[in-house]
C-alpha cells in the first residue's frame, strides 16, 4: 500500500501543509494512522480526497444552501460513506439545475416585461402602499433605493410617490433579487436600461464592466452555476474512484 507524508500530499495537491491538516481536523479526511514519532501517514485514498474537497469547494455559488451540501459531502466521503455521498451529490445537482431555472427565468421574465406593450399610466403609490403591491418590505424598497437601483421622484411634501414607470422598474429588480442576482449586476442592468429598453439581459447581468471595483460571483451568476454543475459532475466520478481505491486498501 502507497503511504504518503503531509508534505508529499501537500506537494501532489498544491497546498499548504497546514492546509492539509486542517483539512482532517474539520473532518474532510479519514483520520491518517500515525507512526510513534507522531507523524502522520497517509494512503491514495486521502490524496483523492484532498483533491475532491478543492473540487466540490471550487464552486463560488453559496445561495440556497450550495455550499453546506458540498461540505456534507465532502465529510461523507471522509467517512467513507460512499453511496451516501453519491446520492447527496445526485440531489445536489439537482438543486444547482433549479437555481439555474431560476436564474434563466428571471432573465426571461425581465424580456416579457420590456417587450410587451407600457402599462397604462396609474395614480402614484405612496411608498408603503408600492411595497405591499411587489411583496416585498418598506426597508427593502429603501435598500433599493440606497443602492441606486431606482430613483424616486418627491412630492411637494416631500413623500416618495411611485409612478408606474417606477413600479415596472421595481418589478424588474424583484424578479432578479429573487433569482439571486447582485444588486451590482441589476444595478448595471438598470443603467442600461435608462438609455434604451433594447438591452441584452443575460449580457448585461452576467458580463461585469471593466471599472467595477468589486464584482462578485452573482456577478456572473449563471456562468457560475454552469462551472458549479460542472464540478459536482466530476465530483460522482470522483466518488466512485475513492470508493474503489478504499476497497482495495
């Protein structure tokens, strides 16, 4: 049986040493039997999961949970709970699909609105009153505007009155924020939008602009999601190969 030290499983997987032992102090390794001397000695099957903990990380997706499925897996496999973590891995896929859906028909929805023909002009909505109509919170319509998603117009008095033109404009916004896009993707999107309604979504939203100081991954979310089925995809071949190598040991 190959056995290998820290260093050698550090050198074959481009980590840090310290990284490898804390990956088995958070449990994403079989615990390595160690000699006397105290040093730890480990076998393929740690290697592979050394590896396979970096590739069910490398997705930068987090919503909804993605994460804390990767890392459950990745301890199934440390424990060696193979058929387990095969079908966590299955369910995980399936869960990373359904943010896809998510992502494409928000972008979908966004194309019908812009398409279809301006709602008639309705009386303006006091703040309270357009937030009950999009479902979502009064502070939640403040954090919008904070952020310059949307610029609502005062009246003499001073409230924040919602015209219809703004509440398309909202509606737009709800539709992404709950398909888990950045508020700097929409942000983007909605920039666009205010010089002309002929605007490529999916473009606008996953491709970030070149003086955009901080981008995150929702940035360009569905390229991330497509990377991220990609990896968990990898991951079931990945399982198996350590199922084999812990049968043979």
């Amino acid at each position: 049986m190959t056995t290998l030290r820290t260093s050698e499983i550090a050198n074959l997987t481009g980590l840090h040493p310290n990284t490898i032992r804390f990956y088995e102090e958070i449990g994403f390794l079989t615990k390595p039997v160690r000699l006397p001397n105290g040093y730890r000695v480990y076998t393929l099957l740690q290697l592979e999961q050394v590896r396979f903990a970096r590739l069910a990380l490398r997705a930068e997706v987090l919503q909804n949970g993605l994460r804390k499925t990767a890392i459950e897996i990745i301890r199934l496999c440390a424990e060696c709970r193979f058929s387990d973590a095969l079908q966590k891995t299955n369910r995980y896929i399936e869960q990373i699909d359904r943010e896809t859906a998510f992502a494409k028909g928000a972008i979908l929805s966004v194309e019908t609105m812009l398409t279809r023909d301006p709602s008639p002009m309705t009386p303006p909505l006091k703040r309270s009153d357009a937030a009950d109509a999009l479902g979502v919170t009064v502070e939640t319509l403040r954090n919008w505007e904070r952020n310059g998603l949307v610029s609502i117009g005062r009246m003499q008095n001073g409230y924040r009155m919602y015209a219809s033109q703004d509440m398309e404009r909202l509606l737009i916004i709800r539709t992404l924020r709950c398909a888990n896009y950045s508020l700097s993707a929409i942000l983007r999107l909605t920039g666009k939008l205010s010089h002309c309604r002929e605007v490529q979504i999916l473009e606008a939203l996953n491709t970030p602009e070149e003086n955009e100081e901080l981008v995150s991954v929702c940035d360009h979310l569905l390229s991330a999601l497509i990377s991220a089925r990609e990896d968990a995809q990898n991951m079931r071949i990945g399982i198996e190969d350590m199922r084999k190598i812990a049968t043979l040991q």
